[in-house]
C-alpha cells in the first residue's frame, strides 16, 4: 500500500457549502493577506467562497477514511517497531 493511498484527495467544489448547503457552489477563493497565502501553499487547507450565499472560509482537500487511519496506525506500528530492533542493536551490540 502506498502513501498516495491513504489520504484521498477530494475536491470541495463539488461539495455543500457549510452555510446554504447549496451542491456545486464553492469555488476557490483569492488570499487576503500573507498569512492566507503561506497557509494556503503550505498544507492541506484552502479558502473557498460559495457562489451563492457569499461565504468564505477553509476546506480540507483531503479526506481521511477509516481504511486511511488503520493504514496510518500500521505506519506508526511498523516504525516504532523498527526503532525498537534497531535501538536493540545498538546498545547489545555496537557500545558492547
């Protein structure tokens, strides 16, 4: 399984507005300041406004699943137990 797998990029514009709950009204939206640009460049997060009713605010482009959290949870299982293995190596072999 892969990474690209886990997360599920969706595209909000073709979600419901938080507000109207009107489908397909969301579109992207300009930053304001460079706090929204940074924000915006640099993580998951991005500003929609709803065509409809005016409302602007953030959507996650990415969806976790609960097939995402147990791919995740095995992740993080599987790198814990090689930082054991390995930390076990060092100290009964290598400073030995």
């Amino acid at each position: 399984m892969t990474l690209s797998k886990v997360l599920i990029h969706s595209n909000p514009q073709f979600g419901k507005c938080p507000a109207c709950k009107k489908t397909g009204t969301l579109h992207r939206s300009h930053s304001r300041s460079l706090f929204e640009q940074i924000v915006q460049l640099t993580s998951i997060i991005k500003i929609y406004r709803c065509k409809e009713c005016g409302w602007r605010g953030v959507r996650l482009t990415v969806v976790i699943t609960k097939k995402s959290v147990k791919s995740i949870f095995v992740y993080l299982a599987l790198i814990l137990f090689a930082a054991f293995i390995v930390r076990y190596i060092i100290f009964h072999y290598v400073l030995n």
